[in-house]
C-alpha cells in the first residue's frame, strides 16, 4: 500500500490512484485491477460515465482486502445534476459497485456552459446533495473534477462544505498552474488524471532525458513529478507491467532543479477536453 495524503477533513487517500477510464466492463477490467492490487494499489478511480462500476466494485468486493483499506471515488455525471438526481445518481453508483459508502465522489464536469446563473445554480443545487450524501455519512469526502477557478469559485461561495478533492487533466507539458494555485490556497487536493497525457509524452526528448538520470522510465518521471507537486496521480494501464512499473515510483527524488525544469516544459499534449469548451 502507497502513502497517504491528507484531505481537509482529515480522511487519508492513497497517493496514487488506479484509473480506470476507458477500461471496458467485464473481466479485463478485472484482471487488471487484480493485478494493481497485487502491485500494492489501494485506491482506485472510476465514474458512472465509465460504465465500469460493476466490474470494479466486483474485482474490489472479491479481493478479499478489507473495505476500510481501500479507497473507491466515483464521479456523477453531467446529466444528472441537480439535487435529487444527485441524489438519485450516487444511489446507483453505489449499487452498481456493490458498497456501502464512497470514500470520495465528484461532480464529474462543471457543465459551464450557456448563462452563468443556470450552470452555477445547477451546480450549487448538485453541491448540497453531496453534502448531504457526506452529512449522512456514505461519502468520505466530496469533492469536482475539471472545475477551473471560475467554476469553483460560485461554488464555494454558497457551499457549506468547501471540495476537498478536483480531478483536473494534469501532466508535463499541462501543468494546471492557475487552478493548481487556486487549488493549493484553498486547501483543496489536486488528483491528476491522464498523467501520462494518455501516453503521449512518453515519447518527449527533453522528459527522456531527465528520466534516464534517474535511471527510470517517463512514465514513472510523470508519475512522480505529480507526488512532488502534491498532486494524486491516476495512471491508468491494462498491461500487468505497466500496471506495475507506475507504482514503482518511490526509490528516487526528482531535484529541486529537474521539478523546475519540467514545471516550465511548454505547454503541449493536451488531451482537447477544455471544461469550458465541451458540450456535457
Ligand atoms: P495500456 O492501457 O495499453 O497499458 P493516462 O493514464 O495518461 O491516460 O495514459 C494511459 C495510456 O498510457 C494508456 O494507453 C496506457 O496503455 C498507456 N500507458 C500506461 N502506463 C504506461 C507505461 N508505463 N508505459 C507506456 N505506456 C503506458
């Protein structure tokens, strides 16, 4: 099991999480969440959109590790804000992943589009299901993902309880400064999801370069680049050795000198998913 950060409330979450977007329902999803257990991963990141649920809460459910040692988010979706679809969404997420409660769950898309009063109402009225979700006791901590500041400010001006947690795309080459900043002053945690910007930095001269003094590979160079800016990273893989090697990330430290180095790479290998820009 990896290190822990430390949420506002309290509550513990494993370092890195697995990803699982894109990971077809069904026994391969499976499989390879056995073998992240295996690999020492207790944290694991899904969402209704992922249609997923079941087979994660199924690999998780027959592991045989207790619940208390693992760490499960799921995410709601855009179509389903507002307070009692809210409500009505986590309901079956949790039934999908056979659990009693959610260590952490997120409103998936800040949906900002079209008037300002009709998407920040919606997510503030989306907000106070979660709080109540919290309040109730079936979530451990609440919290958005792809919410830049100007979506989370609205939010947090009306929110009784502040997000602990925004899952935003996050990688060298998109570092997230503004909204890591805003998030770092604001006593939220930053998980980065497709920290490997879905494999297309892997191939980048200047991150092999800097990867092969530490003698590791750029995706383990991504992986902990994310835990030294005090980001969760979400690798997410299908492939057993891959699974394994993107938890192999605590034998070295990246220099004070090579975080900046890669903190300042140009901006490149977005994935195209702009929360202000698609249409969910
Ligand atoms: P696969 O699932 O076939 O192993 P991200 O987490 O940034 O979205 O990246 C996921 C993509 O990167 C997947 O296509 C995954 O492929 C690939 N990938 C994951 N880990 C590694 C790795 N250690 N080396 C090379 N490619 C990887």
């Amino acid at each position: 099991p990896h290190d822990t950060f430390v949420l506002r409330n309290g509550y513990e979450i494993p370092c890195i999480g697995f990803g699982t977007w894109k990971m077809p329902d069904g026994q391969e999803a499976i499989d390879a969440i056995n073998v992240a257990l295996d690999a020492g991963y207790r944290h694991f990141d899904t969402a209704a959109a992922y249609e997923n649920e079941e087979s994660v809460g199924k690999a998780l459910r027959r592991s045989g590790i207790d619940r208390s040692e693992l760490f499960v988010t799921s995410k709601l979706w855009a179509s389903d804000r507002g307070y009692d679809s809210a409500l009505k969404a986590f309901d079956s997420s949790l039934k999908k992943l056979g659990l009693e409660y959610l260590d952490l769950y997120l409103v998936h898309w800040p949906a900002a589009k079209g008037a300002d009063e009709v998407w920040q109402k919606e997510n503030a009225d989306t907000w106070r299901a979660l709080e109540k979700l919290y309040n109730d006791g079936y979530i451990r901590a609440i919290g958005v993902s792809n919410f830049k500041p100007h979506h989370l400010e609205p939010l947090m001006k009306v929110s009784e309880i502040d997000p602990m947690v925004n899952q935003v795309e996050m990688h060298p080459g998109f570092p997230q400064t503004e909204t890591k900043k805003f998030c770092d002053l604001s006593g939220i945690l930053v998980e980065a999801w497709s920290p490997l910007g879905q494999g297309r930095v892997l191939d980048d001269d200047r991150l092999l370069e800097i990867a092969v003094n530490y003698g590791v590979t750029v995706a383990q160079l991504c992986i902990r680049w994310c835990l030294q800016n005090n980001a969760v990273p979400l690798p997410k893989s299908m492939t057993p050795e891959r699974i394994r090697e993107n938890a192999d990330v605590f034998g070295f430290d990246i220099s004070a000198d090579d975080m900046r180095k890669i903190n300042e790479l140009e901006q490149f290998g977005m994935s195209g998913l702009d929360p202000d820009e698609v249409d969910f």
